[in-house]
C-alpha cells in the first residue's frame, strides 16, 4: 500500500530537471559529472528516481509489513546503498541505471523483510524468496509498460517502457494518497475492487466512485506536463 502520511517523498522537478529526465544528452551528462566524482550530480541523478522506487517498493509490502515498514524508509536506505556503490555501476544508459537500482531496491526489500519478520509471532513468519521480490518488482514494472502503452501508444513504446514507468510515478506521487492508492492497488496489484475496499477499509460502491476521481485527477495532472 501506497504510504498515506507525510513520508511520502515526492520530487518536485523544476523545469530544467524535467528537460533533463527526457533529454538522453541531460543524462548522459550527469552521469559523467557522476563518475568523475561530483556529489551533486550523483545525487540529481539518483533523485530522478525517487518516486519509481517508493512506488515499487510500497507494492511489495502485505498487510503486516505495512504496520513495521514505511515505503520511503526502504527507498531511502537503497539510495545510500546507491550513493556508497556507484562506483560499481559499469552501465552507460538510464535502463541500465534503473535495473541497477531495482537489484539494489530488491536486496534492501529483503533485509528489511528478514529484519521486520523475524521479530513477529511464529505463525506468520515465511521466507521472502529473493528471486519472488524480484519477480514481483518485474510486474510491476510491466504492468506500468502496458498502461502507458495502452494510454499512448507508440513505436518505441517498447524500448522506452521503463523510463515512462519512471515519468509515471512521478505523475503518481502528485495525486493524492488515496488516489494514489487506488491506482496503484488497481494497477500495479491488479486487485477487484472486493479486495481493494477490505484493504482500505471502505465500501465496494465508494472505492469504485473513489477509483473514477483518482482517474480523472490523474488525467489533469497528466494534461498539465
């Protein structure tokens, strides 16, 4: 579930920075400031992904896990990861960079998963597969594919799908929480709306009304880019 409180980290991109998400020269650029060393540039560079990781991560949590762990948390702990190791990164394109960061997002998943688990009653403890977490996190990001593709198709759809999965997080994370809740539990979870108004503690009827605003909020905020 999509984090409700103030936690939420929301990139508020100025202009140059928006050019820069969609200009691969934007990129390129920082990613060489990057590696000679600029802490600032690393830093811009990893902030253009903030919101794709929280969103990945919230759909990664269950309703117990909900209660320890906060989706910002995670992500905030996987961009430290990310600041200390990029040295290791050997990738030169922003699909690269973003499987770089989802190894790096599936790894922190699962410490916090062993971390927060362990310590629970005996009869709900399970064993978190690494390769599951990585596979789910894959869906995700297919599913996001297929929306955007659905919404805009174009021939490099394909080729483009997991930077517009990066554009529509963004897009998300200015909604509201439950609008973003909603779109993600229906989306990316792939929930009925049966089983998306028992995890929000809402009627069938109102999570359907509730699911109809938070798509015409997101189209305006999609209008306004």
């Amino acid at each position: 579930m999509v984090s409700t409180d103030s936690s939420w980290t929301t990139r508020k991109n100025d202009s140059n920075d928006r050019d820069s998400w969609g200009n691969d020269l934007g990129f390129v650029e920082l990613l060489d400031q990057a590696r000679g060393g600029d802490r600032e540039a690393l830093g811009r560079l990893l902030q253009w992904y903030t919101n794709y990781l929280t969103i990945l991560a919230s759909t990664q949590l269950d309703r117990r896990l909900r209660k320890r762990v906060n989706p910002s948390d995670i992500v905030q702990e996987a961009m430290l990861e990310a600041h200390q190791d990029f040295g290791d990164f050997r990738g030169t394109s922003q699909g690269e960079l973003l499987c770089w960061l989802r190894t790096i997002l599936i790894h922190t998943l699962h410490r916090s998963f062993k971390r927060h688990l362990k310590v629970q009653k005996r009869d709900i403890r399970r064993e978190v597969s690494l390769e599951a977490v990585s596979n789910r996190l894959e869906e995700s990001a297919c599913n996001w594919a297929n929306l955007l593709a659905g919404h805009e198709p174009t021939p490099s759809a394909p080729m483009r799908a997991q930077e517009g999965a990066v554009e529509l997080s963004n897009l998300l994370s200015k909604l509201k929480p439950h609008y973003r809740e909603v779109i993600v539990l229906r989306v990316l979870k792939g929930l009925s709306f049966d089983e998306i108004a028992e995890r929000m503690d809402r009627k069938c009827g109102a999570v359907r009304m509730l699911w109809l605003r938070a798509l015409e909020s997101f189209k305006a905020s999609e209008d306004q880019r």
